[in-house]
C-alpha cells in the first residue's frame, strides 16, 4: 500500500463511512461504528483489502505462468538453434532472420 491514509478510507467501502462528531475520524457503520483508521481498520475493510490483495497474487501467478511458458518455448528454439548451427555462406543472413522471426514467435505463442 502506498498511501494508507486513502487506501483504508474510501478504497472499499467509503458507503459504510462516516465522520466521527464532525472531527474527520472514519467510523464505520457496518461494523458497529468502529474506528476505521490505517493503523487499526475494520473488519470489512480489512476483508476487503484482503481480497483486493488475492486479485492481484492471482494475477501475479498468472503472468509468472504465461513468462514461464514463454521462456520454456524460447528455450526450445535456442535448443534447435544449437543442433542447426548457422553456416557462413551468402544465405547467412537469411538464416539469422529466421533464427530471429523463430525467437520472436516463440515469444509471441506461436509454434
């Protein structure tokens, strides 16, 4: 969290949030009108926030899952390059485009 402050109060449930006596202290409604500070939130708050964190260790996983398979599928192209090495005759360049356009699909998904 970057700026608590803002992030407990108003993130999740600014609607069950009020001002304490006019002093500018959150309480909350739903949980009993208790304090919902950045250093003591409330319940629903905190559940919240939990979940707001397991959308993002989820989406996490999911990019170190899609990374993952793409370096696997990279690997396997260095593989092939490594058992085809490249010759040294006027078609090299053509086999170094190859080599390239084969990385980058690799990288892209495609076979």
């Amino acid at each position: 969290m970057t700026d608590t402050t803002t992030q407990w109060r108003g993130l999740h449930n600014p609607e069950r949030h009020f001002s304490a006596f006019g002093t500018g202290t959150p309480l909350c409604e739903e949980c009993g009108d208790a304090l919902c500070v950045p250093s003591n939130p409330c319940y629903c708050c905190l559940e919240a926030e939990v979940e707001v964190l397991r959308a993002q260790n989820a989406a996490l996983i999911g990019m170190v899952e899609r990374d993952t398979a793409a370096i696997q599928r990279v690997r396997g192209e260095l593989d092939w390059i490594n058992d085809h090495p490249l010759g040294v005759d006027a078609d090299e360049d053509n086999a170094v485009y190859s080599t390239v356009s084969r990385i980058l699909r690799a990288l892209d998904g495609g076979a």
